[in-house]
C-alpha cells in the first residue's frame, strides 16, 4: 500500500500564507488602479477550457498543460495562460463591440514543471490585452503602461529590453538557407545562449560578410544609438523594415517619458512562433528570471474567426512579490471580546457596532472569564470581557 502523501502537496503546487498574501493582495491593487486609469476593463474566464479551442491555439507547449477528461469525455485544460481565453471571448461574447478593445486580468494560471524545475505551476498574473489596434502606438502604450505598473508598483530597478521579431529572422532569411539551421539559431538566441550561437555561426558555411553580420546581431543591445547601427547591418528588406518600427516605436515612447527605463535588443527572441513584431520582457535587479514579457500577436484572433492585430503583456506576480520592498501599513486597532453564554446576544450586538466603526473584533465564547489568561492575550489592543453580571 502506497504510503500517505501527509502533507506534501502535488508538485509545483504551494501555499500562500497571509503575510505573503497580504503584500500581493496590496500589489494587485496597485497595479488594478493603473491599469484601469488606462482604460481597460477587468476580465475573468473559466479555469478549465477545451483544449480543441483554447489549448492548441495557446502559446505555451502543449506538454506544459494539465489536462484532464470531462464527464462527457472532452479533453480540457486547466488554463495555461489569459491571452487565448481572451481571444476566444473577444470573437464571440464579444464579436459585436466594436474595435479596439482594452481588458486586463488579474488571475492564476497553470503550467505543468518537470520534477527538477523547482517552479511553481499555479501562478498569479496581472496582464492587459489591447485588441484592434496595430499602430506603433498600440505596442508604445503597452510598454509604457509596463513601465508605469513597475514604477507603481514600487520596483526601484528595471529594466524593460524592445526587440521584433523580424529584425532576427530577416537577417537570418538572408545569410541562412537551411530553414533547420535558422532555427537552430533562434533557440540559442531564445535560450540567450550566445556561445552556442557563435558556435554554430562558426560551423556554417557562409561569406565571410555574412558571418560578421550574424555575429554583429549579437551586440545590438543599448540605447537609442543602436537603431542606427541596426540600420546599416539590416539592408532595405525584412529585417530593415523591422528597424523602422523600432525607431518609430522610440519616438512615442519618448513621448510617454518611460525611455530611462527601457533598452533596445535587436536579438531579443521571447516566444519562438508566437509573437509577429515588436516583443518586450521587463527584468529587474537581483532577479534571474524575467519579471513580465510581451509583445504584438496578430494572427492568434484569426484562429477564433475575428482576425484582428493584438498587443499585451502580463507581469509575474510572484516574481513581483520578490523584488518591491514589504508593505508597511497601518493594522487596523484589534479587539477581543470574550463572553459567556449567558450574554451571547448583548457580546454579539456589541461585536458588530465595534466593527462598524472600523475595528478588528475577534469573539471568544467561554465558560467563565478568567482575567488573569485574559490579561495576557497578545496581539490585540484591547480585551473587553462581557458577563451577565455586566448587562
């Protein structure tokens, strides 16, 4: 017989206990006022899904979901991410509000870890999802409100690296013709392996000029400096076009007043066929991972039968939780209030007055009041003791 699990908890699972809750519960705040001063409205979707809708449209690898069989024998998914959800609300609840649309999510979700990942696979986001909009001014408003939720959400250094996808690919498309090989090439980039990319690069049989412009991708990392550098390695084609929303992109967000905050990464991959332009991922110090990612999907809303350009991002909450400092507030006065049987009504009437004036009342029915254990309750203000003789 299999020994009893006791107290383990299935993998990747966790408990969340109050300390740690109330600080994500304040940030989440924070963040909600943010968002919606922006104009976007909260949404909250099923955690269970059908994979044949939500699950093989869904960015995040089919292996990384939990899936399950329901009653009726359909395959569902516990859902891994917002993104798609809302896109299949979008183009049916929803396929008469007219475009664009602005919504924003504050939910768990849940990808399945490998035994020796050591991550969570429940976790907190907080993401917004601008629908209908392709201007460089969509994606500038996604990463400048990014900017403003970290900033608001006490994150004292960060930094948010812009990139688009075609930068990468054009310039790949150009020097590589083994489409195996391109891609072998990207998931170094993806991986931010760039040993492995120079070492592969050394292997291939290219001009010697190609070779320098492959390896020159890798330091197109900075300021606004190297938009122009990017443009003499990129040519008049994909890749060059790329470049051009990028400078377009920096010159909205100048006018947002976030570029202090941000850095451009021409080699910046977050998702490898998932994304289709301009891609963005925050980090911050002391933090190995990223603490949010996103970036422009426009082909994700066809698959649900409303084809329309689409930007977001969403920010890791628990990630969140180790980089902003604790939160100090003000506890509310508490009150114990002890009572016997005799004086129920009288205590419990009392309890709800104290309340309403905004104290914390916690009731404790006894036998007989003992003043002396009464005298040494901690972690209250103050202890009011309520007999028959007392009414």
């Amino acid at each position: 017989m299999a020994k009893p699990l006791g107290f383990e908890k299935p993998l990747g699972m966790r408990d969340i206990l109050p300390e740690s809750l109330a600080k994500q519960r304040h940030l989440e705040r924070e963040l909600r006022q943010c968002i919606e001063r922006w104009g976007y409205d909260e949404i909250s979707t099923p955690s269970l899904e059908y994979f044949d809708t939500v699950g093989a449209a869904s960015a995040t690898l089919t292996d990384r979901m939990f899936r399950l069989l329901d009653k009726q024998g359909h395959t569902v998914v516990l859902r891994p991410d917002m993104t798609t959800p809302i896109a299949r609300v979008v183009s049916s609840l929803y396929k008469d509000v007219p475009l664009p649309i602005r919504l924003y999510y504050q939910v768990n979700v849940f990808r399945a870890q490998e035994k020796e990942a050591g991550r969570n696979a429940e976790f907190s986001q907080t993401g917004i999802e601008l629908i209908g909009d392709a201007s460089v001014d969509a994606d500038a408003e996604a990463i400048a409100l990014a900017v403003v939720c970290l900033r608001a959400a006490g994150v004292e250094t960060f930094r948010i690296a812009i990139g688009h996808v075609d930068f990468v690919d054009g310039l790949l498309e150009e020097e590589i013709e083994d489409e195996p090989i391109r891609n072998q090439f990207r998931q170094f980039l993806y991986e931010r392996d760039f040993v492995g990319f120079r070492q592969l690069l050394a292997t291939v049989d290219i001009s010697t000029e190609a070779n320098s412009r492959l390896e020159a991708l890798l330091r197109l990392q900075g300021g606004k400096g190297k938009i122009e550098v990017a443009r003499k390695l990129a040519g008049n084609g994909k890749a060059g076009r790329a470049v051009e929303t990028i400078a377009s992109l920096w010159e909205s967000l100048e006018a947002y007043g976030v570029t202090e905050d941000l850095l451009i990464d021409f080699n910046l991959i977050i998702n490898l066929n998932y994304y289709t332009g301009v891609v963005f991922e925050g980090y911050a110090a002391d933090l190995g991972s990223p603490l949010l990612g996103g970036g422009r999907y426009d082909q994700l809303l066809s698959q649900f039968g409303r084809a329309a350009s689409a930007t977001g991002f969403a920010i890791k909450m628990d990630r969140l939780l180790q980089v902003t400092p604790s939160v100090k507030r003000q506890a509310p006065a508490r009150v114990l209030l002890v009572y016997t049987e005799d004086c129920r009504g009288t205590a419990l009437a009392e309890a709800q007055l104290l309340r309403k004036d905004g104290l914390v009342v916690v009731t404790r029915l006894v036998s007989k009041i003992d003043e002396k254990q009464v005298g040494q309750e901690a972690g209250f203000t103050k202890v009011i003791c309520m007999t028959q003789q007392e009414e």
